[in-house]
C-alpha cells in the first residue's frame, strides 16, 4: 500500500508500506480522505525547510517516518471485542497521531475511532484531530455563555474554536496574518476579527468589552516568539485565563511590559494539550483501556463523539475551512501549498480514491 513519510529534512513523500495488521482491540481501516492543517503536523516540516535554507542542516543521520494526525475511512476489519459495536464497511473519523493515518490503510485502536453520522461528509469528519484540540481547550477554558475568548491565529484549529465559542454563547474575537483565515472566521462565528499586520487586538478586545478585556485568550499559533505571549496577556482581562495550545509553544515573559506580565495581572496559564485525558496515554490509546465514565465524563474519545455529533447539527462546520483538495500522489504539491504559502490555504484534503 502507498502511505506519506516525512523525513528530517522537511521533505514529505509517498511511498510503499507494509500492510498493516489488528494490534488488539480496533480496526483496519481504509482510508477515505486524510486532513493537512498548518499547525503541529507541518510545523516541523516548516522548521527543517527553514534551517536548511539558513545553511543548519540537523546534526543526526537522515530519519523518516510515517505520518498520521487525522483521517476519515471504512472499516475492512474488526477486532472481535468490537463486533456489535461497529460492523465492516462503518465509516470512522480516526484522530491522533498513530491512528489518523495518511495512508491508504491503518490499523486505528477502538479509542481513536468513531462512527461518522448521516449528514457529515468523510472531509469533514477528518478534521477531528484539531477539532478536538479546539473542543478540549473550551473545556479547559470553562467559558460560559456571555464571556469573551480571544484566539490569535485563525488557521483550522482557531476557526472550529471560535465557532465552538459562538455556538457555547460567548463572544469570540479573532485575530491573524492572512485575508483569507480572518474573513473565514467573520462568516462563521467570530464577532469582530483583527489584522494582526496593523491592528492591535489587545485595544480592539478592550473597545469591544467596555475596557475590561477578554476572559480568556487561546493560543492557537506554534513557534517561540514570545511577542505572541505578550499579546495574549495584554489582551485578556485582570484574573482572567490564557491558553496555550499545542506542544511547540515557549512561554517566555521576558522583558514584559507591566500591562503584559502575568504576575501583575494575575492571569492562570493553562496548557492545552492533545485531545483530552487519554490522549496522550499510551494505555488508553494502545491497550483500549477506559476511565471510569463518573469520573471522567469527558476522555478523548468522548470528544470525538461529541465534535462529530456538533457536525451532525451544524454547529460546527468544517467544510468552508476545506480550501484545497489533492490526489494523495500529489502529496508533496499539497504540503508545498501550506508550507510556503501559509495565506492561500487553510485546512487540505488528501484523497485515496475510495468513496464513502
């Protein structure tokens, strides 16, 4: 079978795999449409390009992998524990790292998988990685109906956040580089959005909430410019909360202004991170072992159900975010288009040639 690899050098490619096979409890799954976004997934590959331009290649023998993040197929087979549950030819949303495969076929545990409802296309359902890095940050967030998020970087991830925001009852305020994300986000749930070129969306919140400011600030770019968390802090209100989403992010308040420390203004930081507990457990990911449900009401895979049940009804919609569509042999084509011109694309579909 034909699956991408990326390798040390930011080059991304197609190549032959082996078959894969059932590794306990979960599916082989054939794969329908797989997502690109230009968040986690592509970052490394923008960092390696940009090193290697700078004449810094890495240090460490060249290395490849597959990749996977964040798909939609049909099941071919099932673990036996799962019969009843789900039957061959079920149609999926896989998420994660491991499970969300860009390949033809993978092998996705029973907690990176669910059934994709009447009414949600495979396109749409693949985007459930970042829609539950999104959904997971409201939840850490806590927002209440009224309150006011403010989210800095409107590529996928930040879109389905701010239309989780408006369908939640807050307000949500957006602000980015590019025309094409921040008029996206004006038609599908932000309030006001900001030109992160020649606006300042700290004065922006503060005019739009009577000089209060935002109750909660979401982080939704990668990278280690602590400009951005200075912003964040300037942006949100006394006491209030800043979310950092992702694993690439650098908090450093170095050299902050009064009205930019954390300290003074006594904010919480809280760290967004995976789609919600289990995600990163290896447990609950590789052995399909489950929470106690009164305990733990909302684990990953529960997201997952409730993100694709949010499609279902509307209120969330992935498919205006879907600029781009490519054969998955034109891999390489697709992850030029997000890499090197980040204000052209939002979220790009791979497709597999299988219909749903």
């Amino acid at each position: 079978m034909k699956a991408v690899f990326v390798n040390n050098r930011g080059q991304v490619y197609l190549k032959d795999a082996p078959m894969p096979t059932l590794q306990g409890s979960g599916a082989i799954v054939e794969t329908i449409c797989s997502i690109f976004g230009e968040g986690s997934e592509l970052g490394g590959v923008r960092r390696a390009r940009q090193a290697l331009a700078e004449g810094h290649p890495p240090a460490e023998p060249l290395s490849e992998r597959a990749m996977s993040y964040q798909s939609a197929g049909r099941i071919v087979e099932l673990s036996d524990d799962l019969k009843g549950t789900y039957a061959i030819g079920d149609v999926v949303a896989c998420a994660g790292g491991g499970f969300g495969h860009h390949a033809e076929y993978g092998f996705v545990g029973k907690n990176g998988m669910a059934r994709v409802p009447e009414g949600v296309t495979a396109a749409e359902a693949a985007t459930c990685n970042v829609g539950l890095t999104a959904l997971h940050c409201l939840r850490r967030a806590g927002l209440q109906a009224g309150e006011t998020m403010a989210v800095i970087g409107l590529g996928v991830l930040g879109q389905i956040l701010t239309q989780l925001i408006y369908s939640s009852g807050g307000r949500a305020i957006g602000t980015d580089l590019y025309p094409l994300r921040r008029q996206t986000a004006l038609v599908h749930g932000a309030e006001v959005v900001v030109d992160g070129n020649s606006e300042d969306l700290a004065a922006v919140v503060a005019e739009h909430t009577g000089g209060l400011g935002a109750d909660y600030v979401a982080v939704c770019v990668g990278g280690r410019n602590k400009a951005v968390n200075h912003l964040a802090v300037r942006t949100v209100r006394y006491s209030g909360v800043v979310l950092m989403i992702g694993g690439a992010v650098n908090v450093d308040f170095t050299d902050a202004s009064p009205d930019a420390s954390p300290h003074i203004k006594e904010i919480d930081l809280r760290w967004v991170y995976g789609r919600g507990p289990g995600s990163r457990e290896e447990d609950w990911n590789k052995l399909g072992l489950d929470y106690p449900r009164r305990f733990v009401r909302w684990d990953a895979h529960n997201n997952l159900e409730a993100l694709l049940h949010l499609q279902a009804t509307g209120r969330v919609r992935a498919e205006p975010l879907l600029t781009h569509a490519f054969p998955v042999e034109r891999v390489e084509e697709a992850v030029d288009l997000i890499v090197e011109r980040p204000g052209e694309a939002l979220g790009v579909v791979l497709e597999y040639g299988t219909e749903r």
